[in-house]
C-alpha cells in the first residue's frame, strides 16, 4: 500500500478543520435561535406582571380601608364615652391615683382644666392646699358650670336696671372693658385706654378659711423658729410588710425625738414642718407639711398621729408648737383708703410664672396692723414710656389676701393676677381690711 505524501495529508487536515469550523457555527445558530423568546411568551409574562401589580395595589388599598374604619370607630366611642361623662349627674367621686393633679382632673370631666378651682371648692374638706393631692384620697367632682342662668319672671326690672347702670344690654356677652385712664379728657380721642379683663368674682371665698391658714408658709429667722422635737421615724398604715416607708400619710405615726429644752406631753397638737429656701434679710421658707398630736411618751422619744397632711412627710421634719387659727369673719374684708404700703419680697414656691393661690411674702406684719383676712393689691409704679414723650399710669398687678402673719411679715394668697409680671420689689398696699 503506498503511503499519502504530505500534499495530500495538508489537504485532508484542512478539510476536516473546515467541517468542524462549520459544525461549531451551525450549533451555536441554533442555539442562539433557541434563547430567543417567542412573542406569546413575552406577552405572557407582561400579563403575568401586571396581576401582580393589581393584587398588590388591591390589598394596600384594602389595609387602608381597615385603618380608617378603625379610626371612625375609635373616634365614635370616644364621643360616646364624651357624651356619657357629659349626661352624668354633678357630684362623682374620683379616687386620686398616683400622678393625678386638679389640673388633669378638671380638663377629664369639666373638660376645660382652668376650671380646676371648682373641684378644688368642693373638697376642701379633704384638700388642704390644692398643689398637693395624694393618691387613694375621695374627691367629688362637680358638674361643669352652666352656661347661662335661668332668669325669673320678674327680672325684667332687675335687667334694665343694670342696663341703665352698666350701658350694657341684656343678653350681650360680656368681654373686655377698655377705660380711660384717672384724670384724662373724656372728649378726646387719642387717649390710650386702660384695659380691664373680665374675672369670675363669684369663684372667690370671701374669708380665709382654717385650711389655707395652717398649710401656708411663713418666713422666721434661725433664731425664732424653735423647734420642739424632730422626727426619727415615719409609719404608715397601709406601708408594704417588710418594707420601710419613705414617708407617712394621715393617722400614720409619727416618733419624735424632743428637743433638750422641750418637755412633751400626751395630747399636744404640733406643726410638723420643713425649712425651705432663704429669702434674702427675712429669714428661710418654713412650710408645713402636717399636724400631728402626742398619743404615747417613751424614754427618748415620743409617739404621735399626723390628724392633717399637706406635704411630704418624712424623716428630719421638724415640729413647732400648734398655732390657732384666728377665726372665720362672716363679713368681706372693708375698703380702706390710703392703706400702708410696702413690698413684695419672695414667693413661697419659686417659678417663671406665678399662678392664682400661690404665695407670696410681703415686708408688712403684725407690727404694722396686718391681719388674716387683710387684702393688698401688688402696685406697677407710674412710670416713662419706653420712648419717652410720655408718663404711663400707675397699674394694679395683682391682689393679694393675708394667710398667716408673723411680726415682720406676712403671707398672702394671689386671689388674682393681673399682669404676668408680677416680680419681688413691686409695691404692695393695704385696700381691705378684716372687719
């Protein structure tokens, strides 16, 4: 057999190379036909796709439905339950929990919180001084107040006798009253008026009452405060078994350990108390905290039950002999003319802005004629206009009813604020007196 010479050996390699370089492309054609999708494939899954979409869309939109349905019916019970508190008769009783103020009291069922005062009226048996209330105590909450009275058959003269004397007219609200200032022309036009706001006088207690005289804070110097005893330890009646209470409730006991000049006895009534901030060249805040009388004596201390509770009692109070109450007075205070006059030095509780029943101390006392009962008004001075060309009036700030008197100072009540810059160092002046 003769053997292939390399011309015909070169010629069979390139045909072979040639067909597998053809079969190489032929598959990778079909392939590539393969990858392709067909149209109806394509217009499948855009279907598909757009369902997906939809049924999404549809379930959001039926969460939103669900949420504002659950809104309608939250907001349906808390105007039904709005309109039960709002048809139920005055005088229900709330236990006092822990964080309750007469403050959030009154906005829940007066719905209006400055009305605060009402419920602070109708308990005063229970609450001595309305910034402290204490939990489990029982208070009565009135029912809002009405919006007009009923007026009787014959008070046709009555209403146009005011009518006569106020320049008012029946049935038209009440607002500001702007009043030309002492002394200016009544003809002219350009005078600037005074303005007085309305003020509800018939929420005003004409008398100091045993109350605010024995839960109002005084000022005394370190060596007029005299203390009888101290207290070492508190227990309270409903404290937890086994756990020390930090502070005592009323009838809760009290042990008290007297002081070396003190001689205690059975049936003593004290002032429990506690020293506060100082008030510059008067003396330190002593605010009491309660009242407590001696029930057992012991060799080193003595025991007691706290009868009133006005703040927070606890070990280091100090007790101070019981002082009087001076007395209801049937009749109002009596206007006074060209009255004393001093300054208001401090406030019992210092804050940005006083509020009506806080105190304040003024430099007038039981040296000066003072007595519980007496009525001040706080005084802005007459003084120039911020500009100049002008002296502007003198002006009321605030008026003020003595609680507690000592012999250099006095305590009193802010029955009303006028301005809201009522600050130490204004004027005070006698206006009413204690009959």
């Amino acid at each position: 057999m003769r053997e292939p010479n390399d011309r015909s050996l070169s010629k069979y390699l390139g045909i072979a190379v040639l067909a597998t370089a053809l079969g190489v492309a032929a598959c990778g054609a079909s392939q590539a036909r393969q990858e392709v999708p067909a149209p109806e494939e394509l217009a499948r899954e855009d279907s598909l796709e757009a369902a997906r979409r939809a049924e999404e869309e549809r379930r959001r939109l039926e969460e939103e439905q669900r949420r504002l349905e659950e809104e309608r019916r939250r907001a349906e019970e808390e105007a039904r339950r709005a309109a039960e508190e709002a048809q139920q008769p005055a005088g229900r009783e709330h236990v006092v929990r822990r964080g309750d103020t007469l403050w959030d009291l009154a906005g829940f069922y007066l719905s209006n919180p400055f009305l605060w005062p009402l419920i602070y009226d109708a308990n005063r048996d229970v609450v001595e001084d309305p910034h402290w209330i204490y939990p489990n105590e029982r208070l009565v909450t009135p029912g809002p107040p009405p919006l007009r009275a009923e007026a009787p058959a014959d008070a046709t003269a009555v209403r146009a006798g005011e009518e006569q004397a106020t320049g008012v007219k029946a049935g038209v609200p009440r607002r500001t009253r702007f009043y030309r200032a002492p002394g200016a022309d009544p003809t002219a036009t350009q005078a600037d008026p005074t303005i007085e706001g309305e003020y509800r006088r018939d929420l005003e207690v004409p008398q100091v009452r045993p109350g605010e005289f024995y839960s109002a804070p005084w000022l005394s110097r370190s060596n007029e405060l005299r203390p009888v005893a101290q207290v070492v330890s508190v227990e309270r009646r409903d404290a937890p078994i086994g756990r020390a209470p930090e502070t005592t409730n009323r009838y809760g006991t009290v042990y008290l350990r007297p002081t070396r000049s003190a001689r205690l006895a059975s049936g003593d009534r004290l002032t429990l108390v506690r020293i506060g901030h100082e008030v510059g060249g008067y003396g330190r805040v002593v605010e009491p905290v309660g009242q407590a009388v001696v029930t057992e004596l012991h060799e080193e201390t003595a025991a007691a039950v706290v009868t009133e509770h006005y703040g927070l009692l606890e070990e280091g109070t100090y007790a101070v002999p019981f002082e009087e109450f001076p007395g209801l007075v049937v009749e109002p205070p009596q206007p006074v003319e060209s009255g004393p006059e001093g300054r208001l030095i401090g406030f019992g509780v210092d804050q940005p802005v006083p509020a009506p029943r806080d105190h304040v101390f003024i430099d007038l006392g039981r040296a000066d004629g003072i007595e519980v009962g007496d009525e001040f008004v706080v005084i802005r001075p007459e003084r120039g206009a911020p500009r100049g060309g002008a002296d502007l009036p003198e002006e009321t700030v605030a008026r003020l009813r003595v609680v507690k008197v000592t012999e250099r100072t006095a305590t009193a009540q802010i029955l009303r604020l006028e301005q809201a810059m009522l600050r130490p160092g204004l004027p005070v002046r006698l206006v009413a007196k204690r009959p």
